[in-house]
C-alpha cells in the first residue's frame, strides 16, 4: 500500500474554487439508484482492415441526486486491443453512479493484423498494436466530446471529466489523458508500410490528428486518469505537475502489461509478445511523476506484491480510486497529519547494485525497510539509507517511515 492508500476516509468535503458540481455529497460513498441507458450510439470510425465500426456507450446516472453538474467518469475496458467489451465496465460505472458521477462505459475500435498463419494477439508487427492503441484513444476522446455536447440531457459538468481503464483500457486512459500534442504522435501512426500476408497487400494510411476528429469542437482534455495496469509509450508525453492528475495501480511483477519499462506481453509463453511495444508501467513511470512535483493529492501509485494482472482486491482499490478522484474537485474540510501533508520521496538509485537513498522534503525519514515480494524484510536500517549489496537481483517493497505516516515504493536490485 501506497501515498494515500493508508489515510482514514474524510468527511465534510468542501467545494473547491471554481468547481461547478455541488459538494454537498462526498462521491465516495455509494448511496443513490441508478439509471442506465444502454448502447448509446456516439459515431462511426474505420477499422485497421478498412471497414467501419459503429462506436456505442452505455451511461450511468445517478437518481434522486438533484445536481445539475455531475462529475463525469470515461470507463475504458482491455482486452490487448483486440478483444473485450464496454460492458464488462458495467459494474465499475454503476458504483461511480451511486457515488453521483455520470459514469459511461465506451467502445473503441478493435483489431490488427496478426502474421501469416497466425491468429491475434500475435501481432504483425510493433506498428500494428501502437496503432490499435492510438485509434482506441482517438475514439476515446471522440466519445468525451460527445459527452460534453450532451452536458444538459445527463446534467454534466463539461469541466470535470476523468478517464479510468484496465490493462489495454488502461493504456488508452494515459494517452487520451497525456497525449494531446501532435508532436506526441508515434511515427508510425502516420502513412507506413503496408501489411503483407501471402499475396495481399493491406495498406496502413495515416490515422490522423492525437486528438482524433469525432465531434469535432468540445475539448476533449480530462481532469484526471485513473490507470489500472497500464503503461505509456513515452514518460515525456506527462509534461509537468499541471497536467491531469494520476491514480496508478499495479501488480509488481504483472507478465502482461509490466510494471517497469517492458514490452507487451513479455511473460506470456510462445513469443506472443515478440512484436509488441515497449511500456513504461505504473513503477516506472513511478520516479519520474515524482520528478515532476505532483503532489500527493494529485497522485497516487498504488504497488501490490504480486504477479497477476488483475485487481488483488476489487473494493478496496476502489475505494482509494473514488477517494482520489473525489480530491480533484473537493477538497477535505480537515485533515489529520499525514503523509498527504509531505511531499513524496524521492529513490535514487532506483534500480541499485549497493546501496539506495531516500530524500523527503519537509520531514526526517526515520526507518526504511526493504521486503521481499513474498513479505518478508530481508534489510531494514534508520535514517535516509539502506545497503542492498548483499541481496538477490530482482523486485522488493521499501517501506518508507517518518514521523507522519509513510509510504512504500517499488525497487529494483540490479548489477
């Protein structure tokens, strides 16, 4: 457990300036009926193979609520941008519901080219799962210009929309959140080579602005992301600490999307992922978000020892997601001391061969201990240092203690 995965849930939420939904409810807690209106038709876009998708949402409005300016929630499914459904994000959108968001649950294209002879998620090449990615953000973006065009019939705040996705999903959460800058294009989703299978040729023309061109006119910039597993293709494209806010949870040793800087599928059998993308992941986008000066009420990275790519725990993860996001338009009347109140610590070296140093502005670091991914502390020492020379290459947990609380951060030994 992580940042602010420890503090006592706060009451009394209070508006923010210039926050136009009321904050009369906490949006943490889930306490009204819900409304659905499924299969909502948002636009038509071109598949990879060059047929047409027709792109739908399901939407989840909270009854009895009487606020004219909900905060809107995006969900965005996985499936390794070629399998999955909006709907297996019901359940996640019915509880933000209840909390009082809009929440809406959104299809995005799906599919790439797999090789001769062999069936997807076996990609062609690295271009082909980038560029399921990139038309996955555009669609995103699309439905959230939709969504804003919509504001009175779902008695939305057009200034207060977040993105939260799972595994593929998650990915797509990040760059419809960071990537927003035509700069930030990847190359190969512009005019590339075409596929070849056999003696068929199938061109790959260029997909267009970042930012995609459905419903062209409302902004499809976002307040905050919330990424289960997921990665991104370049830290670069989060700029500075002004940029939207971030909720990162992942397994340390997840073998689909990894942690650290990995390419797609790297623990999955049979080479499945030999043509697949590198990604930083949550632990590595870890130090540089840090770097930036986010502070701790804008950003939370969540580690869990384990080696699923999955949720260890449903409900409580939630909960520190709604917590999160409910801070990005109330803020806390109160609170007691805690590490929210300190700026986060700093690693370095982060991977380490001897030794690993911690810096934490405004408080003394007073214990470090390092543990194991199975639990148990195999160093522990006072103060701002601990040697590792002595330990197994390989993933560890430092727990990070000072006198307000404490944090734990993911490392690497390497030599």
């Amino acid at each position: 457990m992580s940042t602010l995965g420890t503090l006592p849930f706060i009451l009394g939420l209070l508006p923010v300036a210039g926050a136009a939904q009321s904050c009369a409810y906490d949006y943490v807690a889930r306490q009204f009926d819900v409304q659905v209106e499924s299969d909502v038709f948002y636009g038509t876009a071109v598949r990879y193979d060059g047929g047409v998708d027709s792109l739908r949402m399901n939407i989840f409005k909270p009854v009895g609520d009487d606020v004219t300016a909900r905060p809107v929630l995006v969900a965005v499914h996985g499936g390794s941008f070629v399998g999955g459904h909006r709907n297996e994000m019901n359940t996640i959108c019915s509880w933000y519901a209840q909390r009082g968001y809009v929440a809406v649950t959104v299809s995005y294209r799906l599919g790439f080219h797999p090789p001769a002879l062999l069936p997807n998620p076996y990609a062609y090449d690295q271009a082909e799962v980038i560029r399921a990615a990139y038309r996955a953000q555009q669609d995103v973006k699309g439905a959230i210009r939709f969504l804003r065009g919509r504001s009175e019939v779902d008695s939305s705040d057009v200034l207060n929309v977040s993105v939260m996705g799972v595994s593929a999903g998650g990915i797509t959460a990040l760059h419809v959140a960071y990537a927003t800058d035509e700069e930030e294009k990847p190359a190969s989703c512009g005019a590339t080579s075409a596929v070849n299978q056999f003696l068929t040729q199938y061109p790959r023309p260029d997909l267009g602005p970042v930012n995609g061109t459905l419903h062209p006119g409302p902004d499809a910039s976002v307040n905050a992301c919330v990424a289960y597993f997921g990665g991104i293709l370049d830290t670069a494209m989060i700029g500075s600490a002004d940029d939207p806010a971030l909720f990162t949870y992942h397994q340390i040793d997840d073998p689909v999307v990894g942690c650290g800087h990995r390419q797609g599928l790297w623990g999955m059998p049979l080479g499945l992922g030999g043509n697949y993308p590198w990604l930083f992941g949550s632990c590595a986008m870890d130090p540089y978000v840090q770097s930036l000066g986010f502070t701790p009420m804008r950003y939370e990275f969540h580690p869990y020892a384990g080696n699923a790519h999955d949720i260890h725990d449903l409900p409580l993860v939630d909960g520190w997601a709604a917590e999160f996001l409910a801070r990005q338009f109330c803020s806390p009347s109160t609170a007691l001391p805690s590490e929210a109140s300190t700026a986060a610590p700093l690693l370095f070296p982060n991977p380490a061969s001897e030794r690993i140093n911690v810096t934490l502005d405004g408080a003394a670091i007073l214990h470090l201990t390092l543990r194991a991914m199975d639990g148990r502390i195999v160093a522990q020492s006072p103060g701002s240092s601990i040697a590792v020379g002595q330990l197994a290459v390989g993933h560890y947990l430092l727990e990070i203690g000072h006198g307000a609380g404490g944090w734990t951060r993911p490392v690497v030994i390497s030599r």
